[in-house]
C-alpha cells in the first residue's frame, strides 16, 4: 500500500469507537471465556474440543474480541508462535495467524486526546491513520514545511502487559498444546521484556538516530525523527514515500527488483549482528517501504531492536560460521556452551539436531538459492517435527528467542519476494 496521506493500511477491517484496554474489561474476556478455569473439566477432551472449549467455535468472533482489546496480548501470541510452530496444532496456528492479519483502528476522536496539545499545536494533523496495529497507530501530519508520520500508542495498553500475559499462559495451557514438562516462564519473561521496551517511544526514537548514524549502505535508508514533537505517546518520523512490502504491487515488481530489495534486506542483518549489535527482531514485511523513484528500501519500525551481550553475539557469529563451513563439530561446541550460558535443560539427539541446522541453513551455502522453493521449507517443517518428537525440552533456551525471530521473519520475506540470490557470496565477505 502506497502512504498516500488518506488510505488505510490494507489489513485494516474496521473502526473503532473505542477499545477495551482497562484491566477489568481483559479480566471479564477471561471470565467469559473459561481461559484458565476448571482445568479439571478439560482434562480428558482430546484437542479440538479443548480449542473449541476455550476459542469457541465461532474463530473470528475471538479474534474480533481480541481486536477490540489490542495490546500485548496480541504481540505476545505472535512471538510464542515462533516457539510453538511445531508444537501447535493447525486450529491454533491458523488463529494466530488471523492475529497477524487483522488490525482494527481507532476513531480520531479517542486517539487526538493522547496527542499532548503543546504538540498538537505545532501539527497539522490528518485524522484517517495510514496503519494500525496491536500497540498503536499511524497519522500522517505536516510540521512546519515538513512531512512527517506521527506514531501514536493508544492509552492504556502499558498496564495491560502483565495480564495480558497470564491471559495468554492460561490460553496455552488449556489447550494442552505444549510437553507437560516444558517450562515457558524464560520465554515468557522475556516476551514481558520486549513488550515494555516496544512501548517504550522514548528508547525507540533514540534507537532509530542510532540506526541512522550507524548504517551506511547505499539503497537503505533510515527516516529521521523529530524529538521536539515526541514523547512517551507520540513518536514523530520523516514521512517517505513508498510501498509496503507486504502489498500486492511489491509482488509485482519485476524480479530482478525484488531479488535487489532481498539482498538489501539479506545484507541489512548481518550488518546489525556482525557490525552494530543491534538486531531489529521484526523482520514483517509491514516494516519495511519500497521506494520505487528513489530505489530505497526504507525501515519504518525500531520499536523491537534489541542489543546483546558480547558472548551472546560472539555464539550466535560463531554458529552460522559453522552452518558456513558445514563443520558439526564447530556447531555442536558452540550448541553446549550456549545450552550452559541459558542454563536451559535440554534433551536432543545432536545427529538429528545437526542435519535439521544444516539444512535449514543451505541458502547460506548455495551460490543461487531459490527462496521461493516450497520443497525445501516443506522438508524444513519435517525435519523439526523430527527433532522435537525425538528431544526433551525442559526449558527452552531463551536468550536467543528475538534472533530467531528476525531469521524466521527473514527466511518469510526472502519467500515473500521470490528471491534467488548468491547468499553464499554475500555472507562471506562478513565473515571474512
């Protein structure tokens, strides 16, 4: 979708007059729903009477009912689903999924109050948001002769985030989707984490300067920000022209133009981990533009960029340098060490373990790999249903929660774009 100053963002279904974003309103969903009551009554329905206990049979109207609540909930089920992809039946994904896909907006009226006024005074302001979105939505206004997009997050949601969490615990465990055994409370602590950094307007305006100083590459660009007109609820950026990646039109680019934008966006990631210590964990393609004038990718979203330690950074350089080389032994040395580090309870059988990274990682290896190949992420999802039928995990390893999520997102975007590229070439020179 073109950023034209009046339309909408695609996914974009419904206006709202308002949201339910107070305490007690999440509390009386939970209620309504049984999220967590009775686990006594659930205990010997198989999973789709436990799914259509606790989601009803009616999905959208679910999902509608979280829509109308916005907030971490819905951020926090995206991230767990990085971890239950493969634990998770199909019902479950396909209700996570209409999550991702769905974002109601909110009427001008309740959205203007949360603009401080000696801010509105400086703006002219145009009251039909460009995006919405889980946290907060997107305005479009003029500051002095300038254009410029106003990020702005809706009341109440910072408060919400512990429930909110709970709301989502107590959804998985009644779904007796996940090992009894497997303890997600890493995990969840930090999803909580990121959730308050994202929040967190203040940081992100700071992070995306950073952004801006640090990166240097020819076809990317990083708007600038405007920390005269933001605060703790506004984020005011550089409006720039463009297409998001995930519309339609993008699709339509000739290929030689989308393997262009992949490799920019291939090339971007290893900057931030072997470069900047600086990962933006997000890679949706709704958080990216595509200048066509200008041949730019442009970055519109800092909010879930995260620094890591230095022995952290150095295990996960040392790990694709093993999947590089195909060295087992390299993979397996910086496996354990980063199990002990995470202090995460791990049984895996490290044969099937090895041939699911190895071949999980061969775009890294190949000089043309076809991205869009549907056989290779078909054998992917076959082989992890392999190694996690045939591992014990306790406790998940959670440092690295927020990479795999920027690689995951990363492999979908290089899919999206139908790319074929040297990765090989690219990812050597960093190594070297």
């Amino acid at each position: 979708m073109s950023y034209n100053g009046n339309a909408v963002e695609e996914l974009v279904i419904k206006k709202l007059k308002k949201l339910n974003t107070s305490l007690v309103s999440r509390q009386f969903f939970a209620l309504k729903k049984g999220i967590g009551l009775a686990p006594s009554l659930f205990r010997n329905l198989p999973a789709e009477e436990l799914i259509l206990k606790v989601i009803g049979k009616n999905h959208e109207k679910f999902v509608e009912d979280i829509n109308m609540m916005k907030g971490s909930f819905v951020k926090a089920a995206q991230m767990l689903s990085l971890y239950g992809e493969h634990f998770l039946p199909s019902e479950v994904r396909d209700f996570i999924s209409q999550l991702q896909s769905q974002g109601h907006y909110l009427d001008w009226e309740q959205m203007s109050p949360l603009i401080h006024q000696d801010i509105q005074n400086k703006l002219e302001i145009s009251e039909s948001p460009l995006a919405a979105a889980s946290i907060g939505q997107v305005h479009r206004a003029r500051y002095s002769d300038k254009e410029v997009v106003l990020k702005i997050q809706y009341r109440g949601i910072r408060d919400a985030i512990d429930l909110d969490l709970k709301l989502l615990k107590f959804l998985i465990s009644s779904l007796k989707v996940l090992p009894k055994k497997i303890n997600l409370d890493p995990i969840y602590q930090e999803i909580r984490e990121n959730l308050i950094m994202e929040m967190d307007y203040k940081r992100e305006l700071s992070v995306q300067q950073k952004f801006k100083e640090l990166l240097d590459e020819p076809g990317i660009y990083v708007p600038k920000v405007y920390p005269e007109i933001s605060d703790n609820m506004v984020l005011a950026s550089e409006f720039c022209q463009g297409t998001l990646l995930s519309s339609q039109q993008v699709r339509k680019l000739d290929q030689d133009i989308k393997n262009s934008i992949a490799i920019r966006i291939f090339k971007l990631f290893f900057y931030e981990l072997f470069h900047f210590n600086l990962i933006q964990t997000d890679a949706h393609p709704g958080n990216y533009l595509y200048d066509k004038d200008k041949d730019r990718l442009v970055i519109i979203d800092f909010g879930s960029v995260r620094g890591f330690d230095e022995q952290a950074i150095n295990h996960y350089q040392r790990m694709i340098k093993s999947f590089y080389h195909g060295s087992k032994d390299d993979f397996l040395q910086v496996f354990h060490e980063m199990i002990e580090m995470n202090k995460s309870e791990v049984e895996i059988n490290e044969d099937e373990l090895w041939e699911y990274c190895f071949f999980i990682t061969k775009p890294i290896r190949e000089n043309n790999f076809d991205w869009a190949s549907t056989e290779h992420a078909n054998k992917v999802f076959e082989l992890a249903q392999r190694t996690l039928k045939n591992s014990k995990v306790k406790t998940p390893p959670n440092q690295f929660l927020f990479i795999d999520r920027k690689v995951v997102g990363l492999f979908f975007l290089m899919k999206t774009l139908d790319a074929k590229f040297n990765a090989r070439e690219i990812v050597g020179e960093f190594l070297n």
